[in-house]
C-alpha cells in the first residue's frame, strides 16, 4: 500500500492492450468518493510537450487546483501526437470523470512510452470502464497501479511516509529522466493532510528540486515529465513545515529508486560540489560532472579518473580556479590544490567497486553548495537504447 | 607530405619513450631557417588549461604572433600538473629553441595524453636534441610528426590543399574532442601564404568555427585542445579570401577525419538544423540533438526514432514550435509539422545502414540555419574509456 495509503483515496489497473507485452498499462487514481480535492503539479519544460502535459495543464489551471482523479497509460507518449493525440488525452478524462462522477476538469492525465505514434484511444477507451469499476473494492490496487505504469523499469517505485497527524503516499516510473526508448517520468503523490492548492502546489515545487530535478540519467529533458499530488484533506492540517518535509522526503525516495533503476546503470553515483560561488554554481557544476560521458564511463570501469572531472568542472561555466580544486572519491582525497594527491588506492578501488559512489568536489571559492545523483555508463543503456523494436 | 608542402616548412619525429608503448611520441615542426614567421592559434575556452595551452599563449602574446616552430608530445597531457608542468612545458620550448637557434618565445608547445600525471620532461629532453637534428634532412618526416601525435586514433589526420599560388598543410589528432583516456584535439597549419599576424589570426578563427567547433564526439571541451596555424610567406600574397578558404577548407577535412576516427564510432552524423531564429539558434539546437546520448544510441542501431530529435530541439533552449517542425533522415521526411509522416521506411533504411547519416531538422521558424558533424554511441566508446589502464 502506497498511493492508498493516505485517507481517501482508491487506486486501481488493467491491461488496454497498449503496450504490445499485453501486461498491465491503465492505472486510475481517485479520490474514494470522486469529489475534488486540492491539486498541484509540475510538469516537464520541454517546448513539444506531450498531449497529457497540454491537458493536464489547461485542466488544472481551469479548475483552481482542484482534481477528483489521475489517469496513467503507458506503452505510448502521445508525444508529437497533434490534434489527434490532444483530443485522445482529453477523452481519457471524460472516460475517468464519467466512470467516477467528476467532471473532465477535475481529471489530469499522464502517458509515457513511445513518442510519435497515434495513441489507439480505442483500446484505451474499452478498458477504463473495468478499471474504474474497480477502483475501492476490498482488494487494495495500489501496487498494481505501481506495476501498470512501468516501461522499461524492472521494478515498481512506491513509498508510505508516515507523519504526525497525516501520511504522504507516491509512486513513480521513469528508468531515466527520458527513460530509453519510452519516454517520461511519471510521479503521483497523495496525502490526506488539509492544504489549500497555493500551499500545496509551493511545497510539491520546493520537493522537486533537490529529487527529480537533481537526477540526471542522461540529461535528456523528457516531454512527458510530470509530478503531481493530490490532497484529501481527510487527517487534518500538517504542523510547519510538515508537509514540505514529507512531500521532499517521498520524492527523494522515489528518486533514488529511480536512479537505483536506470537502463543498463550499474552504480548509483551522488556528485556533491562545494566550495562554489553560490548554490545554483555548485548544482550546475555537480550536473555537468554528472552529464560527462566520460566521467560515466569512468563509473562504470571503477576507474577514480579525476582529471576528467576537473576538466569538466573547468567548462561547467561557473567560477572555477584550478589551483584550488580538490577531488575526493568516498571521502579519499585523490587531487588537492589541483594536482594529484598522494592516497591509499586500495581504499579508494574498494569504495569504486561498491554500487553507490560518492564523488565530492571542492572548488575552494565560495560557500555555494549542491548534489546530482547520477549513474554510470555502460553497454546496457545502448543496448536498450539502440533501436525502439 | 601535408605539414611540410607548404615551402619554407621542415618536420621531424621521434620516441621519447612517453607512450608506454615506446612509439614515436615528439614531434616538432619548423621554419626551414629557423627564423619567426607569422602565426596565430586558438585554444580551448577550458577554465583548467593544460600547461602548454598556458606557455604557448604567453610566447604567442609575448612575440606578438610570430613563431618559428611548435613542438608536440603525446601520451602525456600535462594538464593538472601545477607548477612543475608549466616548467616542463616551457623548458621544452627551450630545448627546441636552442637546437634551431630560435628564441625560447618563438617555440609554441602541444602536448596530449593523461590528465593529472606529472610530465617526464627527463624523458623528452634527451629526445628533443635527435628529433631537432633530423629536421630539414632529405627525408621529409611530414608523415612521421604526423603519426607522433596519435594517441587512440587509428589513422594521422593530414591534408595538402593548393591555391592559386600558395597552399596549406596541415595534421591533427583527436579521436574525440575530448579523447578517450587522452585528452584533446590538436592540430598544425603551415602555409607558404603571405599574411601579417592579425590577418591571420582573423582567418584561422574563421575557419574554426565551421570545422573544429561544429564537431562534437562527447561534447567534453579538453583541457588541452589548440589550432596553431604558421605562415613562411615564402609564396607572396593571397588573392581576396583566398587564405580563409584553404584553412577552412584544411580545417573542415581534418574535422571529418577526426569524426569517421572518432572512438568506437561506426558512423559520421551530420546534424543540419535550418528554419531556426538565427543562425546561432539553429548551430545551438544542432548541438543539443548532436550531444544527446539518446540519439546517438539511434545512430548507433540504424533506428530514426525521430521523436527523440524533437525532444531534443524542444529543450535546447532556442525558439521552437513543435507543429513546425520537419525531421528528414537522408533527406526523406519522416515527421511534418510535428507529426509523423508517411514514408518509404527502406529508403530511410538503406540510408541509415550507410557510414555517413545524414539528419536535416527544419522548424520552420525563420532563415537561421547551422551543422554540427558528431558520430554515433556504441560499445566501442565505453570499452575505449572505462579505465586508462
């Protein structure tokens, strides 16, 4: 139990027949008795967005923030879709607000898969009734919500965070920021702390930036991109803070599983940056460390190459002074002052050959500080990347 | 005969015993007489140059553009190296200037290899004298100083192109612009040309910004990367424009020859991007398509997953209209006003089978238009820099 976790809310999933596998590709997320309650989300910046992102958008915004449902389909993007695709995004909403009671406004809707197919709304259109229909049966379907929403991901990512007073319950897909071959990352979020939409959407806002926005796979910004939390209201109002917390807390989770998950990744690598100008100059420098090619490729072959990370911090277009850099891998200096420092290889291959790499860089300027969480680079991610069949 | 066709031009090669391998690894490149003539370089824009970069700016800066030889080592990057390297740098412009009877200022330095390893100037100083000796003997050792400053490349990167009365000569190295375990891409003009410094150096810019600067491999900027162009005047002056367009034409084959040698590349992607707001924006979106791992995958498996380029052109932060937008694999449209468009898939296909890829993105905005040449991402990539070992 995750997404159902918090008071008021039903989950439930069925296979449309979208994705060709014929495994489970609808998931509904409702309020347990179809009324709106407040809404908020983020979606991706990519300048084609994908239909569901377009309605999503317009829906929310015509509604104050307030949404009753969330439909999910995976196996198609209904990305570069046209009028066609805005049209089959809307329908799903129909579909849903009929089957619950609620009026389209108050349904959102995401997609993720292949971009630029035609979405075979018509197989999507047969299946919703079932799947509506069973949302709050005795049967809880939170996890099968979890599974349908997968693409290449080998394993559902769901969290329950438990707070005084309230809950916060999500799940999340995405094997990459533009997960291979299908695109997206997905997130639902609910929570039955009392908050109003403006409160709601400012703390969704501040929890995704040092989660989803500081996870970096492939540095491909997707069109499908979207995060969003829906809240009952049923536990009451959170104490200061609270909810900011448990919102940052699961989308961090979610993160991480997300990096844990990645295609053909064998390493979860966090690069830290401190010492920086200011903050967002440590974060862009930790993201150009973590987008290099090279340094993945380093990951991948447990190889500490630091020269190749100062390198890139050097091009990261920030402030930076070689002779002040200093590099260390699982906390063992291997650089200081910008030249190789004399350290203990054994400690350092041993932290290398372990899943999670800790790479801190100290630029020795400022008091700016930031994290990306990465992976390496290896023949998986272009195996599942070399073609879409 | 490339570097030396140009007349007042003498090469000479040698093995210093930097490469582990024990090949040749020095190379310099000389006025026939020893005497300055004018020259002009660009170098990386890395905020970590590397200590040759340091010390060939300062002669550069110090004779006012006039030099009488470059003298190249690889294996050994030099970079990271602090104090120490940039003596060894400089002392290698020492050792040259006394062997051709130059001064130190007149002798600009290239090296390539290894980032953050102490350079063995021991080893290169007993080396330099020979290599100084062979100069301007009977055999012309264009060939060999070429095959010197290879480091994972496969093939030397030479090119000879004749005007009405002048040429240009030139060599390179780079197997991506920021090599595989090797740092950087470095490459000699000379010309028989007459022309004042400036004017050279306005003509070599020129000529690296469509060539050079419009090839990305891993889209790493290297500590290390310089274009050093020599000009002996020994074949009077140029007609109008002339000079411009053999370096840029000197300048484009060596970029070519670069990319079909790129590490573990199997094709040549030429990304045109045209219908942009500028030609700033279209050189801008052609990058971020060109840098894109996900892409660069597709190349890799023959698939036109053309969804993957919109995405890539609607995040590459310049103006865009996702139902503008036209992508043409080999010139067959494949999307047409963002949507996917009938085509004949074995065309498309027999076209991607090919070595050489041609992808046009048209977003039907405005006039600007720009090309970046990149390669496709494949096992061979990450075996090449998984470790320096």
């Amino acid at each position: 139990m995750s997404i159902t976790g918090p008071a008021g809310f039903v989950a439930a999933s069925g296979a449309a027949g979208i994705k060709a596998s014929g495994d489970p590709d609808v998931a509904v997320v409702a309020t347990a008795d179809g009324r709106p309650v407040p809404a908020a989300a983020v979606f991706t910046d990519n300048l084609a967005p994908a239909a569901p992102v377009v309605v999503s958008r317009e829906h929310l915004a015509g509604s104050g923030g307030m949404a009753a449902a969330v439909v999910l389909t995976a196996g198609n993007a209904n990305a570069a879709t046209g009028a066609p695709g805005k049209a089959a995004a809307a329908r799903l909403c129909e579909l849903v607000g009929e089957g619950i009671g609620a009026s389209p406004e108050h349904v959102l809707v995401c997609q993720t898969g292949l971009i630029g197919i035609p979405f075979p709304i018509g197989l999507a259109s047969g299946a919703i009734g079932s799947v509506v229909a069973k949302r709050g049966s005795d049967r809880d379907d939170s996890s099968g919500a979890a599974r349908a929403i997968l693409t290449t991901d080998t394993v559902a990512k769901e969290v329950l965070i438990g707070r005084d007073g309230f809950s916060v319950g999500a799940m999340a897909k995405g094997a990459a920021m533009l997960a291979p071959n299908m695109a997206t990352m997905l997130a639902v979020l609910t929570t039955d702390a009392r908050v109003d939409p403006p409160t709601l959407q400012a703390a969704l806002a501040a929890a995704v930036g040092p989660s989803f926005n500081s996870l970096t796979v492939d540095g491909c910004t997707s069109t499908n991109d979207t995060v969003i939390v829906l809240a009952s209201g049923l536990a009451g109002p959170p104490g200061p803070g609270a909810l900011e917390s448990a919102l940052a807390e699961a989308c961090g989770s979610l993160a991480e599983q997300m990096a844990a998950d990645a295609e053909g990744a064998t390493k979860v690598v966090r690069i830290t940056v401190s010492g920086a100008g200011s903050d967002d100059e440590a974060h862009r420098a930790a993201r150009k460390v973590a987008d290099s090619l090279l340094v993945k490729c380093s990951m991948n072959g447990e190889d500490p190459y630091w020269g190749r990370v100062v390198s890139e911090l050097a091009t990261a277009g920030v402030g930076f002074d070689p002779d002040l850099v200093s590099i260390f891998y699982g906390g063992v200096a291997v650089c200081r002052s910008g030249v190789a420092a004399d350290h203990d290889r054994a400690t350092v291959q041993a932290h290398m050959s372990g899943h999670h790499i800790d790479l801190h860089c100290e630029l020795g300027l400022g008091s700016g500080s930031g994290a990306v969480l990465t992976t390496d680079l290896g023949h998986g991610y272009i195996d599942e990347n070399r073609t879409t069949s």
